[in-house]
C-alpha cells in the first residue's frame, strides 16, 4: 500500500474511533450573540418536560407535538424559547406543523378562546358576527368587573376553519394584565357566562314560573328577572347545536385544565390540513419589534403564557423556602416569619433570601435583637443554608442542608438518558434516540508514521483524559473563547 494510502486509512480509522467516542456533546450555537444557549430537548412524558423547565436557567417552555404516523393523540414534549421555536417552526414545517403549546399549572397566562360549531347543524349561524358579539360583549365585562379598557384591537383572532366546522382562537393581549392562571380565566369565563349555560330544563322552568305569576296575577316582574331575561337574550348567539343536534355551547368551556395543549399559530391537527391563521376579521395588529418580523410578532402574540414577568429560575425555590425550609424552627415562640425580598447572583448560582420578622441564629443559638437573618440557595451545591447581618456573625454560616430533588438540576440529568428519548437531527426529523454502543478505543496510529505528523498513542489517550477533565471541572465554553481559539489557529 502506498503511503497515501496508508494515511487516507489512519485518517478513516481515527474518524471511526472519534465517532465511537466523541470527544464533546454537539455544540449548538446561539441564534444570535443576544440570545441565550441553545435548550432544544425532546421528552415522551409531559411531567418530565415540565419538571426540566423549572430547573432551566435558561427562559424555556414546553410544546407538544404530533407526529402523522403515530397513533391518534400520542404526543411528544419539546422544551425550548420562544426565540429558538419560531426559528425551526418556520424552517421544519413537516416535523413541527402539529405543534401545541402547554399551559403548565399555575402559569401566569392572557385570557383566551377555544370557540366552534357545526356548520352544517347551524346552517343560519353567522360565525363572524358572533365573534365580534362576544369580543365585545367580553371586553365590557373586563371593564364592568377590573377596570380594563380593551377592544378587538387587542384580541388576536385565529381561524382554522374548514367546510363542516367554524373554528376560531381568540388571543386577548392586555396591555399590562394577565391571570394568575389559566383556571381563573375558567372561572371568569364561566362566571360571564354563567346565564347562558343554563340548561334548557331551567329556562322552561323560569318561563314556567313567570306564567304561574303573571296567571295569580302579578302583571309585572321584578329587576331581577328583567335583567335575567335581557341577559339570556343578549347571549342566546352562543347557544349552538353539535353535529348531533343536541345542544351546545359557542365557546368551548373544556380548554381551561391544568397543564393544557393549545394549538399553535399555523399548525393543524394531526391528519387534519387547517392550520390556524389570522382570521379575515381580524383587527388585532401585532407590532414587529427591533429583529422581529411581522410573522414572528404575530406568533409571539398568539402565545397565551408569553406573559412579561421577572420570577425566573426563583420561583421554584421561593416556594420551596417559603414552606419546607422554614420549618427550621421557624414557628418559634408563635413568631413566623416571612420572605422580604430575594436577589439572584448568576455568577454564583446563589439565590438570597432577606428573611423579615424572624430573628433565630444557629451561631448564637437565640434570636437576635435587631439584626435579621438570611437564608442562601446554593443551586450548584444544591444546600441551603443560614447567614445573618449582625456584625458579630459576619463569618458564620449555618450547617448545609439538601434541596429537594425534584428541583435540583443533577436530578432532572439522571433523568436525562430515560426520559431523552427523541432526538431532532438536522434536517428536522423526529426520531427515537438509539444511544450507541461504545467500544473500547483500539490503536490507530500506525506504528512507522513519525511522532511529529500523527501523534501517538499516549498522546491521543493523554488528550481525551485532559479533555474530559476540563468538562468535568469547568463550566460552558462562550462563544467569545471558541472565536479566539479558531483564529488563533488559522492564524498557525
């Protein structure tokens, strides 16, 4: 064999061995400088995408997705941002075109509309008049009951309409108003709604009852009735008829339960071709901020928990604090404390609590006179533990006690190689995650190529050790330093 030859196959073998066992994880650039690393993780159980989020530094929610040839139903949870979705949802449109969004428990999130009826079981139902109808019969509630002025301007209008069904998704984004969560939307959804929702057995007997009156002879009604009946009248447009013929509500009063798929922006349903987009009747206008298309902006709106608020990576912890860790003595003498503020420190990975009207230190073992305490989370030692701001406890801290797991981060990773189990390559394509089978690293290098072209042995062992003991014993590599690292190296 000639010596190229020799070296095409010492370079096919090396290419064999690193493939076996690759030196790092694949590294996914940020979109741009501005945005944070890259989180795209694949989960078949919703809980574990959920679980994964709350220990994410990162801003991240979770998706659902369908995939055409798996069963009716079954599903599939992505967790990723915003930013990082809509930049493969308009590339992959095949892997990501059943995409729904997941309204996790207690999500801060806008009000929202599932609404549809059957087209042809409600053949004189005008779909567009019943929607602008209840748009503003909607947005007089939010002022009648929270003070919010609002208009169709605000509320986004969706449709996925086909021949047999009128299908709409209402998206409201209220200038500087949201819900606790998407099960107080419900109640304020079914307490509007609460006169229509009466079956038809009531209505027959309020008419009934107003008969028998009239016949004992009262001639007129109370306020009362009045104002029912007006109601009743105002939103008899939402009464509609299934395909059955059986009768049904305009809005769909199902879409408020905890951790709910809604179906995105542009998606359809699996087996199904109409995906949602901006209704003709639209007149919600979604402002395109600075690198963000009109598109983009329309998306970003269409998001019911994409809410502006600041409880990142604390929330968890701030709940965690406010109950469990305070049972350290916390209810002493009948005085109880409570959370005065936090500060989260990135660098250290340190969450601060300024505990008020709680004065016990484990240094001094009493309260202390004037001088409160603070309690430390250390999120990569995964403890926590006492401090105080008296002077004479300055150095101290208190003995370290765990974090639950559920919110630790080595805990969610131990998870990782079970619950990973798809995996999107580049092209876009969803597949089960087949973990290879390492194989033992064999001798590559042949022996007559000198030191100085190849390497030897030692030296290729030497270096995947001081490899992996850099990534075991530091943190991720910024893309400032891997800049560095190419042009000096081009430089050479």
């Amino acid at each position: 064999m000639s010596k190229w030859g020799e070296r095409v196959k010492k370079v096919e073998q090396l290419a064999q061995s690193f493939t076996s066992n690759p030196l790092t994880t694949t590294y996914k650039p940020r979109l741009w400088p501005c945005q944070p690393s890259s989180v795209w993780k694949l989960f078949p159980r919703q809980s574990t995408a959920i679980s994964f989020t709350k220990s994410c530094k990162e801003d991240v929610h979770v998706f659902a997705l369908e995939k055409e040839e798996t069963s009716l139903g079954q599903r599939i949870y992505l967790v990723t941002s915003y930013t990082e979705l809509w930049h493969y949802y308009r590339t992959y449109k095949q892997s990501l075109m059943h995409c729904y969004e997941v309204i996790p428990e207690g999500a801060v999130c806008k009000l929202y509309f599932d609404l549809e009826f059957h087209r042809l079981s409600n053949s004189g139902a005008d779909g567009k008049t019943m929607v602008s109808s209840l748009i503003e019969y909607v947005c007089g509630k939010l002022k009648e009951i929270y003070g919010i002025e609002c208009s169709g301007k605000d509320v986004l209008n969706l449709d996925s309409s086909t021949e047999d069904k009128f299908s709409r998704h209402l998206i409201f984004n209220l200038p500087n108003a949201a819900f606790k969560d998407n099960i107080h939307v419900g109640r304020f959804i079914h307490a509007i709604l609460q006169q229509v929702q009466s079956s038809q057995k009531v209505a027959s007997a309020l008419d009934s009852s107003a008969e028998n009156t009239e016949s004992a002879g009262e001639m007129t009604e109370s306020p009362q009735t009045k104002r029912r009946k007006h109601e009743e009248t105002d939103l008899s447009f939402l009464r509609v008829k299934n395909k059955d013929g059986q009768d049904s509500l305009f809005v769909d009063l199902g879409v408020y339960t905890r951790n709910r798929n809604f179906r995105l922006y542009k998606s359809s349903k699996v087996g199904k071709n109409a995906a949602f987009t901006v209704a003709d009747d639209n007149k919600f206008s979604a402002k395109a901020g600075k690198g963000i298309s009109r598109e983009e902006s329309i998306f970003l709106a269409s998001l019911v928990c994409n809410v502006r608020i600041f409880f990142f990576v604390a929330i968890s912890i701030l709940f965690y604090v406010s109950t469990s860790v305070f049972q350290y003595n916390l209810f002493f003498d009948g005085i109880q404390g409570s959370i005065r503020r936090w500060n989260y420190f990135a660098a250290e990975q340190l969450l601060v609590y300024d505990i008020a009207k709680y004065r016990w230190c484990e240094n001094v073992a009493r309260f202390h006179k004037s001088n409160n305490i603070m309690i430390v989370v250390d999120l990569k030692d995964e403890v926590w533990y006492q401090k105080c701001h008296d002077p004479d406890c300055r150095n101290f801290r208190s003995s370290s006690y765990p974090l639950p797991q559920e919110i630790c981060v080595s805990y969610i990773m131990t998870l990782d190689e079970e619950d990973q189990a798809y995996l999107m390559d580049d092209a876009g394509n969803i597949e089960l995650s087949q973990a290879p089978h390492r194989t033992s690293q064999t001798t590559v290098c042949p022996t007559e190529e000198s030191a100085d072209k190849w390497g030897t042995d030692q030296d290729d062992q030497d270096y995947l050790e001081s490899l992996d003991d850099f990534e075991q014993n530091s943190r991720e590599i910024s893309d400032d330093l891997l800049l560095i690292c190419m042009a000096d190296f081009d430089s050479r």
